[in-house]
C-alpha cells in the first residue's frame, strides 16, 4: 500500500489511465471484429469499408499508446493481406 502522499496519487492516476486504455483498446477490438466478420462473410466492400474505419483507429491507438507503432504496422500488414486475398 502506498505510503507517502504522491504515491497514493501515482495509484489514483494509473488507475484512472487503465480504465482509458481499457476502453480504448476494447475500441481497437471493435473495429478489428468487424472487418474479420466481413471478410468471414466474404463481403468484399464491407470488408473494405471495415478496413477503412480501421486503419486511423489502429493509428490513434499508437499515438495514444496502446499499442507499439511495430505491433500496429504488422496487424495493419495482415489485415490487408486478407483483404487481398478477398478481392483479388
């Protein structure tokens, strides 16, 4: 348990950032769903417009600092990979 009172504060203020990045990188999920669902259906302009949506979440995510920009730039990689791969 913290003792000092900046160290209590310090508990307050991570707790606080991990309820935001929690909802942030559920939001993250979200978008990645959707596009995986469209392409599961293989609904080629809803996957894409899924990607679309999903490409600046992905980004915002690591300037926000939920994700490292080298895990974003491979899932980004993937995900368009299977994009192509339903519309050839």
């Amino acid at each position: 348990m913290a003792n000092t009172s900046s160290a209590k504060k310090a508990v307050r203020k991570i707790a606080a950032r991990t309820e935001i990045n929690k909802a942030r990188r559920s939001q993250f999920r979200t978008f990645v769903r959707k596009f995986e669902d469209a392409v599961v259906r293989g609904d080629k302009t809803a996957a894409q417009g899924a990607f679309r949506a999903l490409e600046p979440q992905v980004m915002r995510a690591v300037t926000k600092g939920v994700l490292h920009k080298n895990t974003a730039s491979r899932k980004i990689s993937r995900l368009f990979r299977r994009l192509k791969m339903l519309c050839p």
